[in-house]
C-alpha cells in the first residue's frame, strides 16, 4: 500500500523529470506574489476614498492627483481641524508614514486605517503615484 505522502513526492519526481529539473520537495514554499498597487487599494482603500475626480466625496477625499498636493486642501471634501493645520505637501516619504501610522503624522486624524508591512505600502504609494 503506498501512503498519499508518497505518492506526492513521486508525482513532484516526476514532473520534475519532465520538466528537467532536480527533484525537489513536494513542501517546498510557493514564491511570494507580486504586490498589486491597484488591487491593494481597491481593497483596502476604496471603501474611503476614490482615485478620481467624478465619483461622489467617500468618508475620505479622492487621491488623484495626491503626489505633490498640499495636506488638507482637496476641493470639495472638509477636512478635520487638525488636517487644516496641516503644513506640508505629501509625497512618498509623507505617504508611507501616514499610512504606518496616519494619527502620528497628524495628530487627531480621524483616519483608522494602518498599513503594517512595508512592501504593501509601498505598492499601493507606486499605484497613486500613477495617478499624477
């Protein structure tokens, strides 16, 4: 009787073989995607804010056009006091620090969303950088 285990060490062997490579391990680790700036901020970004200037105001303002415009100061969308005071204009460095930690870049913020891994911001920074 052949256990399952095996058989999936053999059928690696053997679409190693075909293939021309060395036999390697069934439990060998897939390859990590690629990071997906638009996908990531469809997810985790769109319910807030939108990458255009057509759609209707979302709880955040649109992010068109985000690289190299003053904090605070979107048409059409009203910012909290302490984004009002704001004195600085975003670009890739203020992005990534807002998105790690948005209350420690302007405190107050009312922004709850916080990006922990550095690869996924920067993916979705590379994709609003597009926007420009």
């Amino acid at each position: 009787m052949v256990k399952f285990s095996s058989i999936r060490v053999m059928a690696a062997g053997v679409c190693s073989a075909l293939l021309g490579a060395p036999i390697a391990s069934a439990q060998m680790p897939m390859p990590a995607a690629p990071y997906d700036g638009a996908s990531l901020f469809k997810q985790q970004c769109a319910t807030c804010h939108t990458t255009n200037l057509s759609d209707p105001v979302r709880q955040g303002p649109s992010l068109y056009k985000i690289i190299g415009r003053t904090a605070g100061k979107a048409d059409g969308f009203h910012y909290s006091d302490g984004f009002a005071k704001a004195d600085f204009v975003w670009d890739d460095a203020r992005l990534d620090a807002w998105l790690t930690n948005p209350q420690a870049v302007i405190p107050g913020a009312v922004m709850a969303y916080r990006q922990a891994k550095p690869a996924t911001r920067a993916a979705i920074i590379a994709y609003l950088k597009e926007l420009n």
